[in-house]
C-alpha cells in the first residue's frame, strides 16, 4: 500500500510553509486553568502528557501556515496533589516550562503553600508568607501575572512576578495581562494573604491592556483567574451560560481593551462571546483547554474563531471526542486532533517520573476501608462526602458540640474499592489545621442563614441540624441537636472546624461574628486526623448509607436552591 502523505504536511517536513496571502498571520491561544497539581492520566483523560501532545498538533498546523500558538494558564495551577504538593509545585512549573508556555495567572490557591518549607503560614520573624509562590516563579520560564493584586500601594511584584508582558509570536506582539478572582482574600489562608490588598478588577486590567497597546502589543490577551458561569458543574459537559464574574468584568472593560480571555476558577468547560470578546474556559486538574484562534492583517485582527473547549483523550468513543464519564460505553479508538494523531510525550512522562515515584508509597498506602458505593462530594448542596467530613471532624475532637467543613475543600469523590491515602488527599488536599470557635446558638444560625443566601460552598454540619424557612422576607433558621432537642440562641458552643473557616473563608466565616472566641491548634492537619480515625474504625462505607445522607431529612433543610432568596408576597 502507497502512503500518501498530504501536501500540507510533505512542505512542513521540507522546512517550508503553506501559501497565505502576504501580511495575514493566524494567531492561536490556547489556555488551560486549574490544574491543581494533577499530573497523570485518569485512564484514557487527561495529563500533561496529553496536554503536551494536543499543544504540539496544535504548533504543527500554525508551523504549517506561518503563525504561532499563545499558550497560558488561568491559575490554581499547584494545589492538590501529593506529587505537586510534596514539592510545592514544583513538578507542575517543570512541565509547564517544557511546554512552553508565555504566560501564568495567580490563582488564589497558589499562595496556599505560604511559606518555603513544610509550614503553611509564618512561624518565624524572618519566614516570607508568599515564599513557595516566589520560589515557583524564579524556577519558571514564563511569568506569573495579576494587574490587581497590590502590596504596599504597588502592584504585586517579586522576580517573574508582574502585572503583564509582552511576547513575540509569528511576528505578532502579544499583550497578556493577568488578574485574580475577588474571591481571592476569603479563599486562600489568611496568614499568606496578610499585607496584600485586592483592587477591582476591570479598572486594573483597563489600565494595563491600555499600558501593553501603548507599549506595541498588536493583541491583548486576558488570562484571569475568575470565571464564567454562577454555579460550578462537577462534570466534564460544556456550559452555555454568560454569566459569571469574569462576564461582569469584560463587560465593563472599554471597548476594545482586549481581544480574547482565559478564565479559571470556577472550573467550567465554556466558550462564548460576550461584547466582541470570546472567552474560554477548560475545565479543571488537567483535562481540558480551551482554544481561539486571532486571524491578523498587517498587524490587525480581521477574523476570530471560537472552539468549544476540547478534551485530553488518549482514546475516544467512535464518532465523539469524547472519553470522559460521559463518553459512550463500548470501543475506543486512537484520538487525533488538527488532523494528526495525538501522541503523548515522552519527555512529559520523564519528567514527572520522579515525583510520582517519590509519592507512590504514600499514595497508594491502604487505611483498611472498603469504600461499597462511591461517596460524593458537591461544592454547593449537601452530599455525603461532606457531612462524612463533618462526623470525622467531630470524631477527632469529641468535646465538640458541632463540627462544620466548607464545600469548597471537598474536591474529589471517594471511589468504590480499598480506600487509599491517596484517594483521601485529593479528595481533601488543603494543609487546614483544627480550630476549636465558641459561639452562641444565636451567632451559628446567622453563619448558617448567611450560607444559605450566598452562591458558593456549602456548609457540612455534624451535631446539629439546620431547619431554614422564609419569614417576613427574611431567612430564619431553627437548630436541633441530633436527639432532637433544640439549641437555644443564648447556649455556648463548642466546634470544631478548620484554620480556614475560622479565618478568611469565603463560604461562611465562623470568624466574623461578634460573640466569637477562636483558638487555632499547631498541630497536626485535619486530613491526617481524619485518615487516623478511617484507619482505626476500617469496615465499610457506603455513599448511599442514609445516616451520610438522607435526601427526605436532611441536615441542612431549607426552600428551594442555593442561594436562597426570600421575598415578601
């Protein structure tokens, strides 16, 4: 059999390119976001070792018609892994220079690691609280960027740490300028934050589009870390909404300010176009990108192509591209993607060997539990991996009255089988220590009211019951303890929680309330203590044991979704 090889890639493999009329140029940004640490493949989706195979089919077809690729990240990129987080993101800064990518956004969990070194927050006068986030960027080859992020009057500034940049591709200058999500102060750990200022975001990506035009850039690329969409959908579908805080944002930018957006943070698959600007966003831990396509003239942008955001797949469903969850049970064939097939690479995988190595042991090391049904986790409505969060919490100190975790720690399911140290990791990847917070009843339900009303995490309750009804257009909340007997507005609790509510977190801070006292431990984190007690109890758990979750009594029971909204009629 003759093999015919197409004339677009015989003149690519002589070193020559494809006819285009003179001055036009096809610019592509690519964008990931929120990789959290997540390096290896789930089966046959994502990794960076497909990451890096679509990248290069991507480079291949601009090579082959004279353009170039722009490839960014939205942020959050560290966060979550034992082979990311043992070294502090290092393996992740390691392929993302070998990719080459231009440019990074902070996200608000890349200052979780504080300090260098195994402490989370300062302990010592001379420790830097931003000091992991330092040393990732001195070790990478492109720069970390947020326009909105001020310390000391200044904007954030430290070797490879700036507002924007300017880079070269196919003859084009490409602005990219960075900004972080609002929410970055209420979700990262307060010490990392302190002496940081947060400043509206379209004003402060305004002025610096406007500096970069100023400066040559030809195209302004957005890489944010805040997203489209209201609510976070745990799947890999792709949203169709408009909304979201980054479309609030684009929408009061000036016309023209920027040409294409990169968001993260709310972990969506998206693309849309709202005021001439198209958006991306990729997903989350890794198995996606998005992707835009700029087609210049002379220096001007005459055409823009909006690709839905596309999956890592090694394989796909026939007919699909799809791998996922919801790809179509039965046979897989080889993906491919700009018309060659998609080849993982190997200098990737070598890359993260070492790190995986160093992390099999305590990844794979089994705590004598059998998982019977996958227990779920949900970031906004009760589920049962929360409220098992919660009864471990209170578990591990039993003097509490009430334990109470946020959604927005809980960031996998845990999966049918043998449960593994390295399932409950991910599943709860954050270095929260204990807090034990005395409050009244009274005080408990405001932060349970106040939860309720707000669009982001949920809060997991042991202990106590929750019972929310709209009265006089208000939300009124009732507790009852687990035996029935109700909690009174003027009784002293005890609960336990994490350093994170009792400080800065967003999804409900346990911290802000006038009658509080707040004692936060030193010692060790909660995910160890909740492993220690899973290993002593062993036996089984099963997502579907109603004392988890019971959807006809429910701990949290309150009308209609979050957030709740009461009106006077």
């Amino acid at each position: 059999m003759k093999l015919r090889i197409p004339v677009l890639l015989a003149l690519v493999a002589c070193g020559g390119t494809a006819a285009r009329p003179p001055g036009r140029v096809i610019i592509s940004v690519v964008g990931t976001s929120d990789l959290h640490g997540h390096l290896m493949a789930e089966g046959d989706l994502g990794g960076v070792a497909l990451l890096a195979a679509y990248v290069a089919n991507v480079r291949a077809a601009r090579a082959a018609d004279g353009g170039g690729v722009v490839l960014v990240d939205g942020g959050d990129a560290f966060q979550g892994t034992l082979e990311s987080n043992l070294a502090e993101g290092e393996a992740v800064v390691s392929v993302m220079n070998h990719l080459g990518y231009h440019a990074m956004a902070i996200g608000n969990h890349d200052f979780d690691y504080g300090p260098v070194g195994p402490a989370t927050s300062p302990r010592a006068p001379g420790d830097d609280p931003r000091g992991a986030l330092k040393a990732r960027a001195a070790q990478a080859h492109y720069p970390f960027l947020t326009s909105n992020v001020y310390e000391g009057g200044k904007p954030l500034a430290a070797p490879n740490i700036m507002p924007s940049t300017i880079v070269g591709v196919a003859g084009v200058q490409v602005g990219i300028v960075g900004a972080a999500t609002e929410d970055t102060p209420t979700s990262t750990s307060a010490p990392t934050w302190k002496g940081l200022e947060l400043r509206p975001l379209a004003p402060s990506i305004a002025a610096e589009a406007s500096s970069l035009r100023k400066r040559g850039a030809q195209i302004v690329v957005l890489v944010a870390h805040a997203g489209l969409c209201r609510r976070t959908i745990d799947n890999e579908e792709i949203a169709h909404c408009q909304e979201g805080e980054i479309a609030d944002v684009v929408r009061a930018l000036p016309p023209g300010a920027v040409d294409v957006v990169v968001g993260g943070h709310t972990h969506m698959g998206v693309a849309t176009e709202i005021a001439g600007v198209p958006i991306v966003e990729g997903w989350k831990y890794d198995r996606g990108f998005g992707r835009v396509d700029l087609t210049l003239e002379n220096g001007r942008i005459v055409g823009k192509k909006l690709y839905e955001p596309h999956l890592l797949c090694a394989r796909v469903a026939p007919g699909t591209e799809r791998c996922d969850k919801g790809a179509p049970a039965g046979e897989r064939v080889a993906a491919s993607y700009e018309g060659r097939p998609i080849v993982p690479d190997g200098a990737v995988a070598a890359i993260i060997t070492p790190y995986c190595e160093r992390a099999r042991s305590r990844r794979e090391d089994k705590l004598g539990v059998h998982v019977a049904s996958t227990v779920i986790k949900a970031y906004d409505e009760e589920s049962p991996y929360g409220n098992l969060v919660a009864d471990l919490m209170r578990a591990a100190r039993p003097a509490a009255d009430v334990a109470i975790t946020n959604g927005g720690g809980l960031r996998t399911d845990l999966p049918a089988g043998d449960l593994s140290y390295g399932q409950v990791y991910e599943a709860y990847p954050f270095d929260n220590r204990f807090a034990e917070i005395r409050l009244s009843g009274r005080s408990l339900r405001s932060v349970i009211a106040a939860n309720l009303e707000r669009p982001k995490g949920i809060l997991s309750i042991s202990g106590v019951r929750a019972k929310a009804v709209c009265k006089g257009g208000a939300l009124d909340v009732t507790l009852l303890r687990d035996d029935g007997r109700p909690v009174g507005d003027d009784e002293r609790l005890r609960i336990a929680t994490s350093d994170f509510l009792a400080g800065s977190g967003m999804e409900g801070s346990l911290g802000g309330v006038k009658d509080v006292e707040i004692d936060i431990e030193e010692g060790t984190l909660v995910r160890e203590e909740l492993i220690t007690i899973l290993r002593k109890r062993g036996g089984v758990l099963a997502g579907d044991d109603p004392t988890l979750f019971d959807p006809t009594h429910r701990r949290l029971d309150y009308p209609g979704p979050r957030p709740v909204t009461c009106t006077v009629r």
